[in-house]
C-alpha cells in the first residue's frame, strides 16, 4: 500500500502496527513506522502510544521518549493511555523517580489514575520491594471510584502475613513514612477480604490501626 501510493486511513496504518506489535513483529512495526514518517504520515495519538510501548519493548528507551517529546510537538496531547504506557514502563525498568514524576504529569493534566492503573503500580512497586513508595499510591485507593483488585490483595496477603517477605518491615513504617503511607496500608488491610480466613491477617490489621493512632 505504501509503495503504490494507494491512500490509507491513518486509522488503518494504526491498526496495521497495533497488530504488527501484538503478535510479536515489534521490530517490523518499527520498520513500517519509519517508513510511513518519511512519507510525511501524519500520526495520532494512537500510533504514538503504540509505537512508545513498542520502543520499550525492545528496549530502545530514548526513541521512546523522543516519540513522547514528538507528541506535543505534532500538535497533539498525551492521553490516559499515553501515560499508562510510559508509566508501567518505566517502573518495569527501575526507574521510580520518572515513574513518579510522570504520574503527577498525569494528574496535572486532568487524567485521574484509573483502578486498573493505580493497581498495576502499586503491584510493581511491591515486587519490586519499594514499600513506601507503594503506601503513597495506596493512600490513593478509596474503594469507590479506585478499588482493590483481588490479585493486588492477595499479593499483599503473601508479602506482610506473618509468613511474608516484607512482614517485619511494616513494623517500622510509622517512623520512616507519614500519616498518609500508614492510612493506605490501613485502607488496604480494610479492603481486603480475608479477615475470617487467618489470625495472623487480623493481626496485621490491628497493628496497622494502632499504627495510624486512631488518625484515619
């Protein structure tokens, strides 16, 4: 199509990338993205997102955030999608302080974290033993518009039970995190449903309450 100079919706070009990426032609959607930009391809914020995610895929960071730089400059605007994508990508890499600090980009541009994101965060900071940075992004949980996924629960369950990996450092959050980091594990344990299931959850929750002083 693009050799024979045939005209070709930009959402077709998107489709054809986003099914190039997801069936593993990462490299092949990459090819056919610099090919349509020589064409002069106006791209939109679709493609981007496709394209960025596609970049971190196979670990070619910096033309990632070139194409992120590249939004704007197209005349366009990042999206909720736009930030997810750079977001769980970074965290994925380590890189915790641009993870944040794209987060409040987020924010401040109007896109409220939705459930499904603040979860997949605060899982990946989890594994990543980064405990207090996770208790910042719990404190965002409310169980209303942002819930508790199950599988979020239950790798907490696994990682501060009596028998988890980070059980003891809980103990000493109330003296290296603020009042807001102790309210999200709080509104955490509260969520969570495995109450009636072992004493060593009840436990935690108690502790967690006498943590906070009664402050929440």
């Amino acid at each position: 199509m693009v050799e024979s100079g045939t005209t070709v919706s930009i959402s077709t070009y998107g489709i054809i990338l986003g099914e190039l990426c997801r069936n593993n032609c990462t490299e092949e959607a990459i090819i056919l993205f610099h090919k349509l930009g020589a064409m002069n391809v106006k791209f939109d914020i679709t493609i981007f997102n496709t394209m960025i995610d596609a970049m971190y895929k196979v670990r070619r960071r910096e033309e990632a955030n070139i194409l992120f730089a590249a939004i704007s400059a197209n005349g366009l605007v990042p999206n909720a999608s736009t930030y997810r994508i750079m977001i769980t990508n970074l965290l994925k890499e380590g890189s915790m302080e641009e993870a944040d600090h794209m987060f409040s980009s987020m924010e401040t541009s109007g896109y409220a974290p939705s459930s499904v994101l603040l979860n997949a965060i605060i899982r990946m900071l989890l594994e990543k033993g980064e405990i207090v940075k996770a208790g910042n992004y719990l404190s965002k949980v409310d169980g209303k518009s942002i819930s508790l996924e199950a599988s979020t629960s239950l790798l907490m369950w696994h990682l501060f039970s009596t028998e988890g990996k980070y059980h003891e450092q809980i103990k000493s959050l109330p003296e290296r995190a603020n009042g807001s980091l102790m309210k999200g594990f709080l509104r955490l344990l509260m969520l969570c449903s495995f109450s009636g299931h072992s004493s060593s959850y009840r436990s935690l929750i108690l502790y967690a309450v006498s943590s906070t002083d009664g402050d929440c």
